[in-house]
C-alpha cells in the first residue's frame, strides 16, 4: 500500500480522550477477544533485500498483513475510545529495536508524550524517519556507532516508520493518550484489563485493513468478549 494511503487509515488509530485521569479501579472488568481475517488467508509476502546481505539476510518478511492460516490477524490495535478515567499509565519506556534489518515490534504502542527509546542491534547504519501528520516528523541517521537514540510523540497519533537506508523496513508507532489499548499477537488475541465497568466503544485498526467499532458493556469483575472480522478494502 502507498505509504500516504496507509498514514491515511493510521489516522483513526490513536484518539485521544479529552483529558484522562487516573485513579484507583474498584469492579474491574476486562476485554478480551481476537482479530481474524474475513476470507482466505492471503499468502506471507517476501520483501527484496536489496543491500547489506551479510546482516539483513536474502529476503524480508512482509509485516504489513500478518495473517495465520487459521485466519488470525496479528498487529491489529483495540482500544478503548474516548475513555477519560481508569488505571495509570504504563510505566515501562517503550523500545523499538532495529534487528535483521526489521523493525521489532512491528507495531509499537507507546503513551503518547513518553520517550521511545529506538536501538540499533545491527551495527550497520539505520535511519528513523517518521511519517506523521500531527507531531513534528523525526529524521535520524543511526550509525553503528549510535546504539540508542530517543524520540517523542507528544500528541496521540499512528506514526509509519521508515529506514531511508533499507527501504523494506517499515514499522508503526501508535501513540495513545489513554492505557486502554492492546495489539493483537500472533493467535490474533488480545486483553485490555482493568476496565471500570461502564459502556463503551471499542475500535480496533489494522494499517492495510482498516477499522471497525462495537459497542462493549464491562461488568464487575467480568471478562467481556470481543471478536472483529477485518477483511481487504
């Protein structure tokens, strides 16, 4: 997908609440579910791995539509919209990690403002240019010498990321003004916990299969069960 249609759909990815605030959660429920694919699964891709062969390897695995054979998606980003009150923010500095000439995690879910910490394990030179259209882009050259370099997103938002060195690296920074977010693993499964029981919508979004919401009701001390069908657009 062309990189301004995917920065298009990243859009509705990250909204931020008004103003959150957090606080102790008394009743917590949680929401769990999973992500899959409406239709046959679609074959794994293989990028071309044009230069710096001896570390990057052969060929690259395509990230941008990661879908098992039982037809999970993995990747895929739930959260809660608009929640404004609940459980702290996360507390670990979020990393993104430059290995194989693959951007680890593919999907990086960061609190928004919270510095994110971008290694270098190649010991090649590496870039870090983000495509936003909210916070200021960042442009980086990350020689192998410079094993960490820090960034910030201060507003919410769904940032693609790309080595101009290694065009077949990509990678997305979702920043939430919220903590009630996930992505989906591997078995297309997900768990957002410590929910104040309460109605909401729930949205997930995907970067080349776009989004859908539902309806969600927590009770106390209850897991509520969420399963979203994303298919080709």
């Amino acid at each position: 997908m062309a990189l301004g249609a995917v920065l298009l759909c990243a859009a509705g990815a990250a909204t931020a609440a008004p103003s959150y605030q957090a606080g102790e959660i008394q009743n917590a429920g949680a929401i769990v579910g999973e992500v899959t694919y409406d239709g046959p699964p679609p074959p794994p891709r293989t990028l071309a791995v044009t230069k710096d062969q001896e570390v990057c390897g052969q060929g690259a695995p395509s990230e941008s539509l990661v879908v098992g054979r039982d037809g999970k998606v993995a990747n895929a980003v739930v959260s809660i919209v608009g929640i404004t009150r609940g459980k702290p923010m996360p507390t670990l500095e979020p990393v993104l990690d430059q290995k194989g000439c693959r951007y680890l995690p593919h999907v990086l879910l960061a609190p928004a403002g919270e510095t994110i910490r971008v290694r270098n394990s190649d010991g090649i030179l590496h870039n870090v240019h983000t495509r936003s259209r909210v916070n200021p882009p960042v442009n980086i050259a990350q020689p192998k010498f410079k094993k960490e370099v820090s960034i910030e997103l201060e507003e919410p938002e769904s940032v693609a990321v790309r080595c101009d060195a290694h065009e077949w690296m990509s990678a997305v920074i979702v920043a939430m003004e919220h903590p009630y977010y996930a992505a989906s693993d591997p078995q297309g499964t997900f768990r957002i916990g410590d929910v104040p029981p309460g109605e909401y919508t729930l949205r997930v979004w995907h970067e080349t299969l776009g989004e859908k919401s539902e309806k969600v009701t927590i009770e106390a001390g209850k897991e509520t069960r969420a399963v979203f069908e994303l298919g080709p657009r």
